[in-house]
C-alpha cells in the first residue's frame, strides 16, 4: 500500500512524480521512492506484515473473470521464493521452502494459470518471439557475459495474474466513473503496416489485406516465420512496426494485449501510475467519488510517458556501454551471429555467443557498392548483386571498441550465403560511379561533433507493457 505512505502534494509525492518511474541499470537500481520505502516498508518480505491492497478475482475453468474485488489488508508472505524455486517445485523437485506450499498453493496456482492460458490463446495478444538478454556482472563489477534469461512458466504465470489485475483495476474504476490512467497501446500506423507486409512478402510470406488488423493477424504471420530462416527477421520487422505505449485519461485500448480496458495497478513501488490508481481504489472503498483536475491529470500522463522513454533510454544506453566493455579485449576475434538491423550508414550485426550488438560501417563492406533498400530491410551490392537482409546469418571480425560512444565496430568476413572479399575503394564504384565522389552515409542532420549514428529504437524490455 504504497499511497499509505505517499500523499499527494507532499515533498515526497513531488519527487515521485518528478522521477515518473524507477531506472534499472545491470549494476544498480535508481528507485523512483527512497530506500526505506521501496526496499523495505512497501517490499514484501518473509514472515513479516505489511499493508497491501488486494484484489480477489474469480475465474471459471476457460480462464474467464467473473468478478473482482480490492480490498485493503495485511499480508504475511509465509515464504520468499524465487521464479526457479518454485519452477522446480512444479517439476518435482521442491525444497525445504516450497515443499510444505505444494499442494495448498502452488499446485492451485500453476491450476488458475493453465486457465488464464486458454483465455490467452481465445484473446491472441501479440506472439513475439524475441527473448530478453541480460549482463552479468562479478562482484567487482566486470562483466562476465551477456546471457538470455530463462523464461520459466513460473514468469509467465505471474505476468498472466498482473495482466488480470491491471485489468481488473481498470473495470473496477472504469464501471464507477473515476478518472484514472490508461495504459494505451495504439494499432500500428498504416505506412508500418504496409512496410511489414514488404518484408513478408519479401521472405515469401503474407500479411493479409483488406480486414481490420487484429493480433491474430500477426500471430499467424509469426506462425508462418517460426522454425524458418526468416523467423528472426519477421519477428524483428513486427516488433519494429509497434506504435510505444504511453499513459493517457483517455481509453483507446492497448492493441499488443488486446484488451480494451488496461490500467497499471501491480507496481506502485516502481511506477507513479500505478501509485495514482492505487490512490482511486482507495477513494473508491470509501466512497469518495470526487473527480481529480483532469487538465492536470493529463499533464502527469505526458510526464510520466516522457519519463518512461528516458529510462528506457538510459537503461539502453548503459547495457550498451557495458557490452562494449566486455568485447574490449576481443578485438580482432570472430564471431557468427545475425543482421539484426539496416540501416542507409551500416548494418547492424547481434552476436550469438555473447548477444553483443555492433555496427558493420559501409566503409569496411570494401568489395561493391551497396545501395539500401528500407523497403526490404536489406541492403544490395551494385555490381556482385549480393545482399544482406535483416535476420541473415553473418561472420564477423571484432575491429574496435569505442567506450565514450558505447559502439563496437565489425568487419565483415561471410553473409549472404558468401564469404566477403577485402576489396580497395575502387571495388565499390560502378564504371557509373566511378571518379564521383561518394556522398556520406550518415543520419540525416548529423554533424561532425555528434556521434556517426543514431540508434535506432529497438525495445527489448518486455516489462513495460
């Protein structure tokens, strides 16, 4: 019960508000409320009381809600077990900790989540298949590697329930006409459509026309790609064609889920939305229907959401810094790993042993001229006719790390079904081109005193939803 200790317009609440959120960073967290609070009287923690708001929520055998219920209360969580724990526990193999929750909760739980699955499967959010990756740090700080996380059902059990719940607050306020904030998540913009169905069609695939777009068109073309070569690329170029979610006072649903009434309700400690909707359920119970300034309420939303893209930003920026860390001594090594973006200065290529990310230069593609084809995602040699597409398998030599920039350098060796020749400049001119200048392949507006590239936004962070 975070808004039993945060209240509005206190010194406390204007610092929430102004952080929107909490930063998380591979080595530290930059908590939105402070350490008494968010790692201690608001946590959780093993035998001991803390205020909460509950909502009871019924669902049939389908995983259809039947209803639901906030309350205010006191919770004793009886054990502190992590994901892998209680996976083991459900696989066979419990501990001293899980072993007596067994039968009474967990097995009950894993139950109500195999229900919530099959309304999963009927709703058909969007499928995408693009595991997170995390970096590890020793206790010194250094880098050890950059490793998937494992997705147990144990995760996804939980985000199942969160669902419901954000859900579940939503209705809740919705049907008593409080004033809350939505979590929206927009279609995709027609031209990001048509730019996906290029790329489908491209692999051999198809998008299908002429019908209002749903995930469940998506999810078939997901279906298509999966197991294939094209698989990565298609799950890249839908990621890619996503409108970013952003809070609102106004409803117009959340596409991804595909739901129509979402709110965030499950995470006051870290977001401040959610704080507010905690804060309208409380006014609920006691029956105080009086409505907020909804001039203001709107501004907070924009505050929040721009909050939002910051930390996304700077978590972004900082993985960056510490994966060119780690490929700092591993200059000169090979690699394999995959296109994994294409842009009209260079293509990006993501390591499969160390899912490090780094930029092949069109300077050191020294063997054609290569002309790029946004369309396609790819990008085609003028005179070899040899291409390189979003998804293709690559071999790479690391050539240099630049830590102020976060950027690591590749040279490539092999792709596109071919190994790459180290040509001079003049293997890049066309009898067309020749003796003309070529022009610079930066982003558009950049200057020499600003970084050769700008990232492209790729979110990775399933968290936020």
């Amino acid at each position: 019960d975070v808004a039993a200790y945060v209240r509005p317009g206190t010194e406390l609440d204007r610092e929430a508000v102004k952080r929107g959120n909490s930063t998380y960073f591979p080595d530290r967290v930059v908590p939105m409320l402070p350490e008494r609070l968010s790692g201690d009287l608001c946590s959780l923690h093993e035998g001991v009381p803390r205020a909460c708001i509950a909502v009871r929520m019924k669902i049939d055998a389908e995983g259809n809600k039947l209803g639901q219920k906030f309350v205010r209360g006191l919770m004793r969580s009886p054990a502190s077990l992590t994901y892998q724990e209680v996976q083991a526990a459900i696989d066979g193999e419990p501990n001293d900790k899980t072993g007596p929750l067994l039968d009474d909760v967990l097995k009950p739980l894993y139950a109500a989540y195999a229900a919530l699955k099959s309304a999963r499967e009927r709703r058909q959010p969007l499928d995408l298949d693009l595991p997170e990756r995390k970096v590890m740090l020793s206790e010194e700080g250094k880098v050890t590697s950059v490793a998937f996380t494992d997705r147990l059902d144990a995760h996804k059990l939980i985000e199942e329930m969160m669902v419901l719940a954000n859900v579940a607050a939503a209705e809740t306020l919705n049907a008593k006409d409080m004033p809350l904030l939505f979590r929206v998540h927009e279609e995709p913009s027609q031209d990001k459509l048509e730019s996906l169905r290029d790329t489908a069609e491209s692999a051999g695939l198809t998008l299908a026309k002429g019908q209002v777009l749903k995930t469940r068109h998506l999810n078939q073309l997901l279906h298509q790609a999966a197991g294939k070569d094209e698989a990565e690329l298609i799950n890249m170029a839908t990621l890619r064609s996503m409108t970013q979610a952003y809070y609102s006072p106004k409803n117009f649903g959340h596409f991804g889920l595909a739901l129509q009434n979402y709110a965030h309700f499950t995470s006051p400690i870290r977001r401040y939305a959610d704080l507010i909707v905690h804060r309208r359920l409380k006014r609920l119970m006691r029956g105080d229907r009086r409505k907020p300034n909804q001039k203001r309420l709107a501004e907070v939303c924009a505050h929040i959401s721009d909050c939002e893209r910051e930390a996304e930003y700077a978590e972004r920026e900082m993985v960056d810094f510490y994966k060119a860390l780690f490929m700092k001594d591993k200059i000169g090594e090979r690699y394999s790993g995959h296109v994994s973006g294409v842009t009209s200065f260079g293509l990006f290529v993501e390591l499969e042993e160390t899912f490090v990310e780094g930029m092949v230069p069109f300077q050191e593609l020294t063997d054609d001229y290569y002309h790029h084809l946004p369309e396609e995602h790819s990008v085609l040699g003028e005179r070899t006719g040899r291409r390189f597409r979003l998804g293709d398998p690559v071999t790479i030599r690391v050539l240099s790390v630049d830590l102020s920039r976060r950027e690591v350098a590749f040279q490539m060796l092999a792709g596109g079904g071919h190994e790459v020749p180290r040509g001079g400049t003049a293997a890049r001119r066309s009898s067309r081109t020749a003796g003309r200048k070529r022009p610079q392949r930066t982003p558009k507006g950049n200057s020499a005193k600003k970084p050769l590239r700008k990232r492209p936004a790729r979110k990775r962070n399933t968290r936020r939803k």
